[in-house]
C-alpha cells in the first residue's frame, strides 16, 4: 500500500553508464515532482510534470530526461552519468485544484553512486 | 526569485531540551509555509504547516507560527526525544506556484 515508490532504491554505476529510475504513485494525484537531494542534504527540483504534461523543468542538464507514460508513473533517464550526478533523488507527488494544501508525497528516494 | 534560509546543523541536545531551529524566507505575495522532516533513511513528510499570516502549525508536539512581519517560520519544540532525531526542512510554496522550495535543512541530534 505504498504511496509513492521509486525502485531501485540504491544505484552503484561507472561514469559514461546511462540509467533510470522509477517512481510510482498510488494517491490519484495530477501532478509528480523529481527532487535532487546533494550530500549535504541541500533538496533542489528538477522537473514537475502535471497529467503526463511538463510543467516545471529547472537549470538541468540534457543529460537528464524525465518521462511520463500517465499520470501514475513519472521516471527519470540519466545519460553519460558523471560523478556530480550522485546524489539521492526523490519522486513526490501531489493534487492539483481543491484537493491541493501545498503538501507533497515523497518516496523514499534513490541512492545515486557514480564511481 | 523565493528562498528559504534555516539555520545550519547539526544541533545536538539531551532529551527533554528545548529545541528552535530558525527558518526565515524570501517571497512575493502570500506563500504557504511549510516544515518537513526527514528521518534516516527515509524520504520527507510534511510534520506541519501554515497558509496564511499569524496561524500556527502544530504536530507531534512541534509548532510553527507564521509570521510576516519577521518573514519567519522557526519550529520549536518543548522537550524533544531522541526519536525527534532528524533532518528537518523549512520550505515555501508561493501563491501563484506549484513547486515547494526547501531551505538547506537542519540535522538535529538528540542523546539519551
């Protein structure tokens, strides 16, 4: 019965590898989010996308490719991966209209090493 | 643009202390305010939060009080656990947006 669920929960990968992660929710919510959380804790957002549509895209590189098949699923793509992309990234998700307080869902996150 | 500035960690108390953790933030118009905690190994759930001026969140025995003249959201509790042990994070959603920016976090650690 989990809310949002992101696999794999830990990465180890060689720099130049490409990789994804998943991320799926079961909350009905319109809207999911992937956040980059650095070593020192720091959370940035990265991309929003509302009902499968982009809506937030932040100062990413190209490297990275977020897509959403529907609303449920929300997977992030990592091209040539290098060393400043380790990192624990975390899917959330929330409602959009009435049902919309401002809280996010996070899951549980996804350990990105780079070595 | 919106920021938000909390105090920088780690804090380290004995159970039963008095715990305060400073956030302040930057913003156009109206945010909605928010406090999330992140314990070890887990993602973040929101602990409590505020939508307007001069209302108080409250959850678990942590509070937060919106407060626009100072620009400020600062968490306290009255006697922390060592389960309180945590990163928590100060963040804001501004009225017209729909991303939640986060402040850099505060580790706090509470010993027996």
């Amino acid at each position: 019965d989990t809310a949002v669920s992101q696999t794999p929960k830990y990465l180890v990968t060689q720099m130049g590898n490409d990789k994804s992660i998943k991320c799926e929710q079961n909350l009905g919510h319109d809207t999911m989010y992937w956040y980059k959380q650095d070593s020192k804790k720091f959370l940035k957002i990265m991309f929003s996308y509302n009902n499968k549509e982009l809506i937030i895209n932040e100062t990413v590189p190209n490297r990275f490719s977020p897509k959403s098949p529907d609303k449920a699923h929300l997977n992030l793509h990592i091209n040539s991966l290098e060393l400043g992309d380790s990192a624990v990234y975390f899917c959330a998700s929330s409602p959009t209209g009435t049902g919309n307080t401002g809280e996010l869902f996070f899951g549980e996150g996804s350990r990105l090493t780079v070595l | 643009g919106n920021s938000v500035t909390q105090m920088e960690g780690p804090v380290t108390l004995s159970e039963e202390a008095f715990l305060t953790i400073n956030c302040t933030y930057t913003a156009t118009g109206y945010p909605s305010l928010f406090w999330y905690v992140q314990y070890p190994g887990e993602g973040l759930q929101l602990l409590l939060k505020a939508t307007k001026a001069d209302d108080k969140g409250s959850n678990k025995g942590f509070e937060a009080t919106y407060r626009k003249e100072t620009t400020s959201f600062h968490l306290e509790k009255g006697s922390v656990q060592v389960s309180d042990s945590a990163v928590y994070f100060c963040a804001l959603r501004s009225a017209a947006g729909n991303k939640l920016t986060f402040g850099g976090g505060t580790r706090v650690l509470v010993k027996p």
